[in-house]
C-alpha cells in the first residue's frame, strides 16, 4: 500500500488518462494548503489553458477511501469527476472577476469571516485582519452564493492596496453587507423542531422575551443561510439587540465558524464547565475547519462589551479581593491617623503645662 506522499504524486502522474485530450499539456502541480485552525490540506491544480480561476481538489479524502481499500485507479477518476465538476463552476465564476479589482463593484459582496486569533496566526499574516479580542475577523469576497454554498477568495493586504481604500472602510462596508443577509437569533428547541416539522424557526431578534417562562433557554446566532454566520457576533449593535431580547447578561459559546450559541447567565453555568463543554463538542462533534475557537465569552447586555468570560471571572475576583484590601487598608489607616492625631494633641498639653510651672516658679 502506498503511503500519503506516494498516493499524491500517483494521482499527479496519471490524472491526465482520465482528462479531455484540452488538458493534455496542462502543468499539474500539488500544493499543501494551510485552512483554518492550522489544518493542512493537499490539493491538485491542474490549468487549462491560460485561464484566470483555476480550481483545487483536495486529495486527502480520497486518500482515505483509498486506506479503506478503494481502487487507486477509481480514486483517480473520482479526482478528475470532482474536477471537472470544480471547472464548469470556476467557469461560471470567472464572469465577475474582471471587476475584481474595482471596489464600488466588490464591496457588496464582502463578508466577514471570523476564527480564532491564536490558532490562525500563520494564516492570517497576507491578509486583511482586524482584532476582536480572543477573534480575528478577516475579510472575503463571495463571488457565488447560492443555496449551493459559496465560492468566495480571501481579501489579501496585496488586493486592498489596489483598491486604494483602509482596512477600516473593508470592515465597514463587509459588516454593512452581513447585515443584507439577515441576521437571526434563533430558539434552539424550535430549530430541533424544524429539522423534523421542517417548519422555519421564528427570527427574535426584535422580540423581548420571557427567560422565566422558558425551560432551558438557549438560541442561536446566524445569518438567513447558515453560512459564516458566527460573525455577527462582531457588531455591537446586534449583541445590544440580544442583550435587549433577553432581558439580562449572556455567555457566547462559539459553536462554530457558521453560528454562535447564546445562553443568558441565569446563575445555572460556570464558566469552567461550559469551556469544558466547548473542548469536548468541538474535539467529537466539529470537523476541525469548521471550528471557531474553544473560549466561552461573556457579554454585558446593557452595554454590549464582550470578553473572555475566564478572564472576566479572573479580573472580578482580582478586583474583589483589591477592594477588601483597600478597605482593611482604609480602616487600619484612619485609626492610625486617629492615634497621631491624639498624641500630636497631648504633645501641645506638655509645653503649655510646662510653660506655667515655670512662671509660677519665677
């Protein structure tokens, strides 16, 4: 059996077999590409012609099915049906790129895409980034978006230079964007009951709820698609909406790059077990691409400011314990101040009695 390295370069050296005789001086090259979170993925380009959009297949999932004990040869033809498959939509794509590099045009179809800071790092260096906390939002151009998915490229530090315009206007008109395709704030018992009624959830995002008569509440934060939704989080004015909606303080579990968990802080979770809880979905539930990041966040419902909820508990209690110091620290000073004050005062009595001894002496 072959080995990764092998089964790679396998494919490379007998692709074109399978292709149309078009691609017959196609240069075929193999790259490893860096994804989200740090995973590293090989994919296949193979150009035809002198086109601008080349697609890549990800060879790696079909390596698996090779383990398994599928046919070389039929992963092979998979590879090319998949590319091909790859090359009619990149035709179809390629229409909108020649305006790629005028901004009035691209800036509608900007996105905010979000991960976490620390795990992206390497990532994110060629690209337009900016810090959210714990978040790092970077910025693409969804050049398809349908109910098919989206085919989008990364906003790049080269690309806005082109376009003339700051990393603060990109974010601007990205979160203007977001904000067309519809944010929603969804009860997540109803989302279990429309995966079986197929009925839509109830959008409440604009609705002021009652916490006290909901068993278990907990809710969704998305956009209309379910695509790279989780970014909404980012603007204020939607995390005010929910602080509104609820009536109280919340803790932001990130679910994953598509969606955000909600839960109002009731006084039921600690903050511990729900980072535990984040470690644990993500390591069995969510492909690692797809993850956002592994640290629960706590948002002030009245004034929308968001941090580390770990953090946050850590600061409180630094901040507690300072109190109780500055207030053992005032009483133990004033009784000290008292103490001189009152020897200060005896001291004056010493020199007066003194004084009329003496004159009575004399």
């Amino acid at each position: 059996m072959m080995n990764r390295k092998e089964f790679y370069e396998y494919v490379k050296d007998n692709v074109k077999e399978y292709l149309p005789e078009s691609y017959k001086d196609a240069e075929i090259t193999l790259q490893e590409v860096e994804k989200n979170n740090g995973l590293k993925l090989t994919g296949i380009t193979i150009p035809n012609g002198d086109q601008r959009i080349v697609p890549r297949v990800y060879l790696d999932s079909f390596y698996l099915e090779y383990v398994i004990g599928k046919d070389v040869d039929s992963c092979v033809g998979d590879v090319v049906d998949m590319y091909i498959e790859a090359q009619d939509k990149a035709e179809f794509i390629k229409m909108g790129v020649p305006d790629i590099f005028d901004y009035e045009k691209m800036k509608e179809k900007l996105q905010v895409r979000i991960c976490d800071q620390e795990w992206n790092e390497e990532r994110l260096t060629d690209k337009v980034v900016t810090e959210h906390g714990d978040f790092a939002a970077y910025y693409a151009i969804n050049l398809k978006e349908n109910e098919e998915g989206v085919g989008s490229i990364p906003v790049t530090i080269s690309m806005m230079n082109e376009w003339g315009v700051s990393v603060e206007q990109i974010q601007a008109d990205a979160m203007t964007a977001d904000r067309k395709r519809g944010a929603t704030l969804m009860d997540m018992n109803e989302i279990i009951k429309s995966m079986i009624f197929g009925e839509e959830p109830e959008n409440l995002l604009n609705e002021k709820m009652d916490m006290e008569a909901m068993e278990n509440p907990m809710f969704c934060l998305t956009n209309k698609a379910k695509m790279n939704g989780a970014s909404l989080l980012l603007q204020e004015d939607i995390r005010k909406q929910i602080g509104e909606c609820l009536g109280s303080d919340y803790f932001v579990i990130p679910s994953s790059i598509h969606e955000v968990l909600i839960l109002p802080d009731n006084g039921i979770f600690q903050v511990p077990e729900l980072n535990a809880m984040v470690q644990e979905v993500n390591e069995t539930k969510v492909e690692r691409q797809e993850q956002l990041s592994d640290k629960v966040q706590f948002c002030d419902g009245k004034t929308a400011v968001m941090e580390n909820a770990e953090r946050r508990e850590a600061r409180l209690e630094k901040e507690k314990a300072a109190e109780k110091a500055e207030v053992k620290g005032g009483i133990h000073g004033r009784l000290e101040k008292a103490k001189a004050e009152i020897k200060a005062k005896e001291g004056d009595k010493v020199p007066k009695n003194k004084s009329k001894e003496l004159a009575t002496a004399l």
